[in-house]
C-alpha cells in the first residue's frame, strides 16, 4: 500500500501509506486525508492522512512513552544509538534514485539539486552518527574536598516543524542531531511536501529504531503544528518557517518555557565590490537568487554593486536569468523548476506585478516553459529588478521566488550600513580580492553567515543559524547538538 493515488508516477508507489506514529503505519483518527500536487503539472499525485489534534496527542504520546520507558535516549547506549543513525545513512544511499524523484515530484526542484539535498540528508546521518558516541561532559575543578560533574542529557521529546523547500533536508538537519542526543521526535512536515518525511520515517524503521522514537504527523500546520506547542508531554519545538509562524511559536512555547529553536527567513545582502572577481562574482549571485527558485531562506536577495562595475553586472544579471531553463525538475535540462505551489507562484507575481509602481525598474524577465504539459504548473520566470534603494517592497520583503534586486553603492560605509538595514540578519555575501575588505566587511555584517567569493554553501559539518528576526539557536554541526541538549550538574561531596 502506498499514498500514491492511480495513475502516479510509478517511484510514488515507495512511499508508504498512511504517517507513522508508534512504530505503526495509521490514518486519522477521521480517516481524513488531504492531497499533495505535482508543482510542474498541476495534478494531484498522493493523498497523505490529515493529522488533527487527536494524532497529534497520539504521536506526542509514543515519543514521550519512548523517551521514559527506555526505548531510545539514555537507556540505549550511544554506540547502539549510532549504529542505526550510520544504517539510516546508508539506507539513503541506497535509495538515493527513488528519494530524488519523490522530493521532485512534491516540491519541484531540478535534478541536480535534488540529488545535492538527497546525499546532504545520508551525510547528515553520517555525521551526527560520529557526534552519538562523542557527547561528553566536563569536570570542572571545585577544590579538593568535592567532586562536581557537568553531564549532558537529551531534552526529552521533539516537536520539528519544517518547511517545504528542503523537505527531506531541512527534516533531517533537525531528525539527525535530536536522535543521536539520544531525544525523541514528533516531525511534522509542511503540507505541501510530506512524502520523503514519510520515506525517512520507513528508513528509520528499517535500520531498527524502536517504535515512537520517531513519529511523522502529516498535516496542516494549525491542525497538526499546533497542538504540539501547547501539549506538555512535549520538551522542546525546533521550526523552521516564516517569521510570523516563528513568532507565534515563541510567544506560545512561552506559557511553559518550551525550548525553541527558530530557523526563520532573510533578505541577505550579496556585496559585490569594484576589484571582485566579477565572472564568479555574477555567476554566483545569480545562482544565490535563482537557485532553488529563489525559494531559500538565505537567498542573496538583494544584490548591492559598486558604481565602478555596476553596468557589468547588471548586465552579467540579466544574461544569466535569460540562460535559465524551466521546466520540470525530472528534466536533466532544466535548471529551474516551478514554485511550490499556486498560493507561493501568486504570492511571488503579486510582488514582481506591483514592484514597477513602486519604483523599482523591471529590467529583464526570462522565458517560462514552453510544453503545454506545463501550463497548469506553477512556474514563475526569474527576473532582474534594478531599485534606488530599499523603498520598493520588493527590497525589503522576503519574496521567496526568483526575483532579484540590484543596487548600486560608492561606499564600504555606505553599503555596510545598507546591509545591515532589514531585520533580518541570516546571511550575507561578499565578492572582493581584498582580503583585509572581505574580512572587515564579514565582521560588520549583522548575519549568522557571511560567505566570501561565494554563496550558500551550507556544509553540515559548520554552523547556520540567523541573527537578529532571522532566528534563535543554531543548527548543523556540532552546534545543533545544544539545541537537544540539557545540561546538569552533579555535585558530590567527598569530605564527608
Ligand atoms: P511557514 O508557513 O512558517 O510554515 C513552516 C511550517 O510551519 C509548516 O510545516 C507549517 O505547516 C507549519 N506551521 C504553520 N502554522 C503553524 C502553527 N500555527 N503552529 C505550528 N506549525 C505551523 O513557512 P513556509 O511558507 O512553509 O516556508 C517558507 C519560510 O521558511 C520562509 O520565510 C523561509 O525564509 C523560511 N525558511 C527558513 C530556513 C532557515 O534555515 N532559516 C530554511 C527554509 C525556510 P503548513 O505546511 O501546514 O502550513
Ligand atoms: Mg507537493
């Protein structure tokens, strides 16, 4: 049995039926159920269970039953907790063909980044399958006559809400590290991408981890989200999302001092300056604001250009747009896929339609997709804006699509000051040869990330998190580890 409806691409037939909750394939309690589209087509593809709060309550109850019966967490020894997290790792390996079609045929992506997602998830489990067996506490030296020993302990049971641009990715950033702590988990995918968390959850059983360690509630977010907030059987939420969702669940987690860890969204400067190395320089700028559709958190969004290469890069910009392929992501051809859904395509032409009355100069906007296979999908086509400064809306709202804005600077003051203006503070880029430049600017910019001569590289092994409304807490790395953490003291008396 799969969640795939009749006539679905066949790879739909591997994922499985129904979420998982306590080791168990289920329906709703309602046996409702809701759809999930093809973004390139239209058409509905798979039919996932509609989690409300009584599946909520059901997979909180298998996470915490989990936790303090001694299933996972401290009563299985972290050896035995790595052993699964390296065979989840190997079973996306092995899988890695039938993973990047699915996660294609929910969100939409092209195939190279899909497959770059799908072996970013099997080293991801690899990694955090090395962090189990290396999370020690410390001895710190309380005098002669006693004994004082930090221990680090899971935080108990998980609620990971995430979005749909990464699905399988941004699941496993948070799944990785919460497991090998030793932490249980209810995930709850976004609705419009559920099917590898589905697939991710017939993994984690197959590499034998117990039952309701981790549990996949498919739902809409105030449905199948929520209730996990507020239920106190739950220890800790780590989202990742929209700022306004990010602050409704920190205002929320309040009532009971939940843990939070937010990974919210950006509008990250990308600083081009006169002496950069303008071929890469144009090249990853634009491939920071078109890659994925422009559907990333720390897309480089506002693409600021010193005057002494301005004209050079608005128009390497505009070359690079109209080189962009779109179509479906199965295509080996295509280089950008359509957007999510038809809320994210409107919600994206809504600011491209109204940005030239808000006085922004349209300067380029590339082809949509010719086959009429197409012409229910949910593409939009990449375009170049050019705007005086941050007044347009289009400059300071995140957009979430492939809409980039280009301004010009004389100043390192001046552009540093321009960088820093939004309230976000995720990432940023700078192009430049001057290394005393690039790092000063780096330490000026207000952002969890800086990249230099380059753009969204996210490797697993270091640190991603945002400054300021972009978040709290930090991800990847041994960072993550905290955020699954508790940590104790116990002090022991040897005097007597
Ligand atoms: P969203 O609307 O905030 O949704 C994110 C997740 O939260 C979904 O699973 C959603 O469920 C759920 N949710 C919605 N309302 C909820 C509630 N009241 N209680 C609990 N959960 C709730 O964001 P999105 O539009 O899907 O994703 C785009 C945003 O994510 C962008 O702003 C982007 O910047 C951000 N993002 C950030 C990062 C990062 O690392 N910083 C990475 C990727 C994306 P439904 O799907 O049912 O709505
Ligand atoms: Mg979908």
């Amino acid at each position: 049995m799969s969640s795939a409806v009749e006539g679905a691409p066949a790879v739909l037939a591997r994922v499985p039926s129904g979420m998982h909750i306590n080791g168990e394939w289920v329906a709703a309690l309602d046996g409702e159920e809701f759809e999930t589209l093809d973004p390139a087509t239209g058409r509905v593809i798979a039919r996932v269970p509609r989690a409300r709060a009584g599946d909520v309550a059901r997979a909180v109850a298998a996470a915490r039953e989990a936790f303090d019966g001694g299933r996972w967490g401290e009563s299985v020894s972290a050896r035995d907790r790595a052993r699964i997290l390296h065979r989840m790792s190997d079973l996306v390996r092995e899988r890695r063909d039938e993973l990047v079609e699915i996660e294609i045929l929910d969100c939409g992506k092209p195939l190279a980044d899909a497959r770059g997602d799908i072996d970013e998830v099997a080293f991801m489990f690899e990694y955090y399958a090395g962090w189990a067996t290396k999370i020690a506490g410390d001895i710190p030296p309380v005098g002669t006559d006693a004994l004082s020993l930090v221990v680090r302990e899971p935080v108990g049971v998980c609620g990971l809400i995430v979005p749909w641009n990464y699905p399988m990715l941004m699941a496993a950033q948070k799944v990785a590290p919460a497991l090998a702590t030793g932490c249980t988990v209810v995930l709850k995918p976004a609705e419009q991408t559920p099917l590898t968390a589905l697939c991710m959850a017939a993994i984690a059983e197959e590499a034998g981890l117990p039952a309701g360690v981790l549990n996949v509630v498919t739902g809409f977010g105030v449905e199948a989200g929520e209730p996990m907030l507020t239920d106190e059987r739950v220890d800790k939420i780590s989202f990742t999302g929209s700022l306004a969702v990010g602050r409704h669940i920190q205002r929320t987690c309040a009532d009971q001092l939940k843990r939070v860890t937010l990974e919210l969204g950006g509008k990250s400067p990308n600083i081009i300056f006169g002496d950069a190395p303008l071929d890469d320089a144009i090249v990853g700028s634009a491939a920071g604001i078109f890659g994925n559709q422009g559907e990333v958190c720390s897309a480089g969004s506002r693409i600021f250009v010193h005057s002494s290469v301005y004209d050079r890069v608005l128009e390497g910009m505009v070359a690079e747009a109209g080189a962009i392929r779109l179509g479906s992501g199965l295509d080996e051809s295509t280089t950008m896929g359509p957007l999510v859904s038809a809320r994210q395509r409107d919600r994206v032409m809504a600011y491209v339609d109204g940005a030239p009355a808000d006085g922004a100069r349209h300067v380029f906007s590339g082809a949509m997709p010719e086959s009429d296979e197409f012409a229910d999908g949910f593409f939009v086509a990449p375009s170049v804006f050019e705007v005086p400064d941050h007044s347009p809306a289009i400059a300071r709202e995140e957009i979430f699509g492939p809409v980039a804005t280009v301004l010009r600077f004389d100043e390192v003051e001046e552009v540093v000051r321009l960088a820093n203006q939004t309230e976000y503070g995720l990432a940023a880029a700078i192009w430049t040869r001057d290394i005393n430049l690039a790092l000063n600017t780096a330490r000026r910019v207000r952002a969890g990330v800086v990249w230099i001569n380059d753009s969204q590289p996210a490797p697993s092994e270091s640190l991603w998190g945002g400054y300021k409304q972009s978040g709290v807490g930090r991800e990847l790395g041994p960072y993550a580890l905290d955020a699954y953490l508790e940590t104790k003291q116990i002090y022991v008396n040897l005097g007597g």
